[in-house]
C-alpha cells in the first residue's frame, strides 16, 4: 500500500472519529492540533485503525508514537 | 440507523461514529424522559458512559451523567461528595470489575482465612450499598464481577477454595443473595458478557494497562448495552408484545403449500429440533408476561392447523391476537394493537422474510424489528436484543396474558348482549380500591412507569418515591384492584394528591388501559372525593401535562364534571372540582374499601 494511502485513509478516520470534514491532517500533525483529541478519544482512534486496517497494534508501539507521520509508519509496517 | 443498536452490534461504526450518531439520536422528533445516572467507577468509564448515551437515547431516554473521579466509586459512596449530592441521582451504576477486589485468597491460606477475607470483601461492598440506598434511596445497579482470563490453579482455580476463580464465583453469590433481599438493586451480568464476548478478548490486558480499562473498547457497546436494557425496564421502556410471522419463523416450509405433515417442527430432523427450541423460547417469553400475537400472510385455517402441529410447541391458545390473512402486514400491526389498547412501538416484529421487514420498517410505527437471519440465530437474535429485560417480576407480569384472554372474553360478551350497561352489569364487577399497601408498592411504581395513555400527569416515580408518598402525611394515596367473573386484574389504578390547605392537588392520576370503559375511573373518583372530604378538603386540583401518547385523557376532567382554571400555550391545564355538591356517579361495580 502506498504510503499516502495509508494517510488518506487515517485522515478519514481522523474526520470520522472527530467528526469533523474539514480537517487536514498531515504527518506532522499531533493530538494538540485537532479538537478533542485527548486520551480517551486516542483510544477510540487506535482502536478503528485497527479495524480499518485489519491490524493490531503492540503496546509498546502506541506509546511511543509521537506524531501522525510514525503512526503511519507503524500502519505500513504492518500491512505490508 | 436501529440497525446498529441491534444486536449483533455494529461495533466499528458504534465507536468510529459516536459523536456523529448522537447528534442524529438527539435530532429525532421524540419526547425523551430525562434521567440523571451517576457512574460510580473502579476504573474508566468514559467510554462506557458514551456508549450508554448513545443507546439510552435509542430508547428515548435523555441520561445526564455524573462521573466519580477514576476508581473513586467507593470513596463517592462511603464519604459523601458535594457535587454527588447536588447531582441527585435517579440511577446510579457501579462499574467493578475484579480488580477491585482487595484481597484474593493465596495458596499459603486457610479455609477459614479464605472465609474471613470473602466475609472482609462482601462487606466492602455492603456497606457501600446500605449507604447508597439509605442516602439516595434510587435504584443502583452493579457489576457482578468478571474472572481474571488467567488461572494460577489451572482447573483447580475454580473448585479450590485457594483458587480466585472460586472466591470470585462466591464473592457473586454473596452480591445475588444482596440483591434478592433489596428492591431497587440490579446486578449487571458482566460474568455472562465476558463469557458471551469470549474472556481472553474481553479482558485484554492492553486495554487495562494503558488505559485502566476493565475491558477492551470493542466490548464496551455491549456492556453499555447491558446496562441501558436494566434502566430502559426501570422506566417501563420494555417491549411487550411479541408478535411473529409463522412459515420459515416459527416453523419450517409454508403450511400453505406443504400441508401440515410438510412443515418442519419437532424432534424428527434438526431442521425442526431448531424449530422446536424457538418455540420453547417464545413459550418461555410468555411465561415472564410477554404477550404473543400471530401477523402472517396466510389462510386462517391453515395458519391454525400449523399452530396444532403435534409436534409444535406453540398452540392457538399461546397466542392474544391471531392475524392470519393476505392483508398488508403493518395494516394488521396496527389491528392488533388497538385490539389489545396497547402502543404499537411495544410491538416486537419476528419475521424471516426481509421484504416484510422492510415494509414494516417504512411504516415507522416504532416497532422493533430484529433481524431475523437464519433460523439457528433466532432465538439468540431475541435473546441478546433485551426487549423484555425482566427488572421487576410481579405476580402480574406472570397473569397478565390470562388477563388479556379474559379481555377477549368480555368483548364477546359485550356484543351479546344489548346495552353496554347491562353488559357491565352482567360482569360482576368488584373493586377494591385503599390507601398504599406494602404489597402494592412495586406494582404501583411499574404503572406510573408504564402507563402511558391513561395518564394524566406522567409522573414517573420508582418504588422509593411511592413509599415517601405512602408515608407522608400530606399525601392522599390510592390504588385500585378490579376484579370481575373472569378473572383479576390486579392493581390497575392509581390516584395522589397532595393536601395544600383545603386543597387537594392531583400529582398522579392513571389507569390500565385494560379496564377502560368500565367505570373504574368512576369508582376512583367517588371514592377520592369521599376521602378528601372526610380529610376536609373542600375541592380537588386536576392537572393534566399533555405527551405524544395520552390524548386519549385531554378532556377527562371535564367529563369527570371538572371547571377549567387554565391552560398554558404547550396545553397544560389546570381543573377544579368542587366537593360540596358533588354527586356520586355510582358505577356498576361492587366497592371494597
């Protein structure tokens, strides 16, 4: 999968989750950029990429990630 | 979008969704009940209060929420908090889990250490309970607790007494023997959920450790499912009537074309063994007071002969309202729910054929309709959905269908004979209408939660808001029984009024739909007016607070013989009657005081 798949496809979750169209998110974005996007909404996110990806996340990858762009990383790392 | 409160569950979207899907439930054109739930957590409840939103507002219930501060559930409890206090719950939910659980046994103990530490936990949450009830006196419902999805002991773990998995089973009995001694005290079967959901998936240590959930996210929809069933049933949002098609739902193969010996119901071959277990299911449904009713496209005679398959379950008499006939299916639905003076939107719809779903669905009666996919997945899809969840069982959910037969009964009776009074007359009716009784007090709390068309007020109150009444000396409270040649009726309605001066000010005033016409309200108004005059009150202050479903009561306190004072621009009225004068109206029913 390409990688700007990838992050298309976290943007629309993205939107989904904070149910908001008209955000843009790119790999430099992080949690402090997007209302509502706190701890708990974290989990929610995680948890859908998951589902839309058909992956599973390790624990110790979902704490490290920092910002959207090695969320994407980690993404990719799996599907292919 | 019912679709995906149905079960099984659209997880994704439930959680991928849940801001947008809020909106939509809060955009609906329904009158939502509003009620405060404080959430009382050992571990996060975020999430599950989301969840619970989003499917209480499905049931038309509008939740506020409180939320203890992260695993402070006992502390909220035990040493009192403002904001709590302010809040004043109507339901109050204790989420725990294991974990909570202070001290679990280790293989150095003894028996009698194990026993003294289950007497130390219960007691933890005993105390916890008592002051919940003594202080709030709403109902509560809490977990039972879920078993860790490892085993220290392997097998033994749960038949040792050093095992956690045995503490745990004990430490649940302990909360059940609780909860059969206090009305009001709901246990949430989480145990089953977990099992159900599949333990090692449920309790995904991730989810805990990262996040101090008890449970993973995918299962949180079914938890908050769970917990909206309990208080949708609280508040009388149950459905009540279970109404099925027959060829392919309740049996196998078309009666109609394969005859009677062709259809597919019995111990013969698993096609019919599934049958038959549905069957039971549905037998079982009416043993808890859930009415059944036939709606199939079919001749009468053959749908009949089905239902007297000898090898079938169900039988014609099983069922309040048989509708066997060619005529479109929502037509029917709404046949059989003026016949049975019941609401359509308590109406749940069985049936295998997709189509007749659909058509069903654009009706937009609010009906609920599961979707029925494969005969193995029947029984479950009805089970799981918690249409009937039993909160309360009263003697009169187990009678009411005889009741509803004794209905049909009357009605043949009323057309043979000449007048409507005389058909009264002919009833032997006998009424006993008095002051609460204890007996009484959880029968009267269901009618003020579940009645809907005959009432005046709406006030919904739970069984602890019925005692403050009974107990206050400035409340005048009555219920009334109708009894008549074929059979009781049991508590079917209920007047409350608050003395203010010589005044008396009506805060409830209902009736079973299932005695209208009959006079009862009649007999009930005699006998308030007796009882507000000895009490010295010199006139009665009716009130009626219109809602989408008691139209049907708009002018009956002036057909009662009330004076309007006024009415607001939402259609709220105010009425007077005055004792002095009053008239008895004397209705054909024997009253018993």
């Amino acid at each position: 999968m390409e990688r700007k798949d990838v992050l298309n496809k976290v943007q629309e979750i993205i939107r989904d989750v904070f149910d908001d169209e008209s955000l843009v998110i790119t790999d430099e974005t992080v949690a402090a950029d997007v209302d509502g996007w706190d701890s708990l909404m974290h989990i929610i996110l995680i948890g859908t990429i998951e589902d839309e990806f058909d992956i599973k996340f390790a624990m110790k990858d979902v704490v490290g990630v920092k910002n959207v762009g090695q969320l994407v990383d980690l993404i990719k790392e799996q599907v292919d | 979008m019912d679709d995906i409160f149905q079960y099984p569950f659209d997880n994704k979207t439930l959680l991928r969704k849940k801001l947008k899907l809020k909106k939509e439930l809060l955009g609906r054109d329904i009158k939502f009940i509003e009620k405060r739930i404080a959430v009382l957590g050992g571990s996060t409840t975020n999430e599950i209060v989301d969840q619970l939103e989003l499917f209480l507002l499905n049931n038309g219930i509008k939740p506020v929420f409180y939320q203890s501060e992260y695993a402070q559930y006992w502390q909220d409890a035990m040493f009192g908090n403002e904001e709590l206090d302010a809040f004043n719950p109507d339901v109050i939910y204790i989420h725990t889990s294991w974990r909570n659980i202070t001290s679990l046994p280790t293989t150095s103990n003894t028996v009698e250490e194990v026993n003294e530490m289950l007497g130390t936990e219960c007691q933890h949450f005993t105390v916890m309970w008592d002051k919940l009830i003594e202080k709030f006196g709403c109902p509560i419902i809490q977990d039972n607790f879920d078993r860790p999805a490892w085993r220290l002991l392997g097998n033994s773990d749960i038949s040792d007494y050093r095992g956690k998995s045995n503490f745990i089973f004990r430490l649940n009995e302990k909360l059940y023997e609780y909860a059969q001694a206090h009305k009001g005290f709901y246990v949430n079967d989480v145990d089953y959920l977990a099992a159900s959901f599949g333990l090692e998936k449920w309790s995904n240590p991730l989810f805990w450790h990262m996040y101090k959930y008890s449970l993973c996210l995918d299962a949180v929809p079914y938890l908050a499912k769970s917990i909206s069933d309990i208080v949708k049933s609280i508040y009388g949002k149950n459905k009540k009537v279970l109404v099925c098609d027959l060829d392919n739902t309740l049996w196998g193969g078309v009666v109609g074309d394969d005859g009677v010996e062709g259809i597919q119901v019995g111990p013969e071959v698993p096609m019919g063994q599934v049958y038959s277990e549905f069957q039971k299911y549905i037998k079982e449904l009416k043993s808890i007071g859930v009415l059944l009713a036939v709606n199939s496209k079919n001749d009468e005679e053959n749908a009949i002969a089905g239902l007297n398959h000898p090898d079938g379950v169900l039988k014609p008499d099983d069922f309040v309202s048989i509708k066997a006939n060619w005529e479109n299916k929502d037509r029917n639905m709404q046949a059989i729910a003026s016949e049975l003076n019941l609401g359509i939107d308590s109406f749940v719809f069985a049936d295998d054929n997709p189509t007749e779903r659909e058509i069903m669905k654009q009706a937009n009666f609010g009906v609920a309709i599961p979707v029925m996919d494969r005969v193995e997945n029947y029984l479950q899809t009805i089970d799981r959905n918690g249409y009937f969840e039993i909160t309360s069982l009263s003697s009169d959910d187990l009678s009411r269908v005889e009741m509803y037969k004794a209905n049909t009964q009357r009605k043949q009776l009323e057309q043979s004979l000449g007048s409507y009074d005389d058909f009264l007359k002919s009833l032997d009716m006998k009424a006993t209408i008095r002051g609460f009784e204890p007996i009484y007090i959880q029968r009267i709390a269901q009618l003020t939660n579940k009645s809907n068309q005959f009432n005046l007020t709406t006030l919904r109150c739970s069984e602890g808001d019925i005692t403050r009444m009974q107990e206050s000396p400035d409340y005048l409270c009555l219920y009334g029984k109708l009894e008549d040649k074929f059979g009781d009726n049991g508590v079917v309605s209920v007047v409350v009024g608050e003395r203010i001066e010589k005044e008396l000010h009506m805060r409830l005033w209902l009736m079973s739909c299932r005695v209208l016409k009959r006079g009862m309200e009649d007999a009930m108004l005699d006998t308030l007016v007796s009882d507000a005059i000895s009490d010295g009150m010199e006139c009665i202050i009716g009130y009626y607070y219109p809602t989408p479903k008691n139209n049907m009561v708009k002018d009956f306190y002036e057909r009662m013989g009330f004076d309007q004072v006024n009415i607001d621009s939402n259609g709220n009225s105010t009425w007077r009657l005055k004792l002095d004068g009053y008239q008895p109206k004397n209705p054909s029913i024997m009253i018993n005081r």
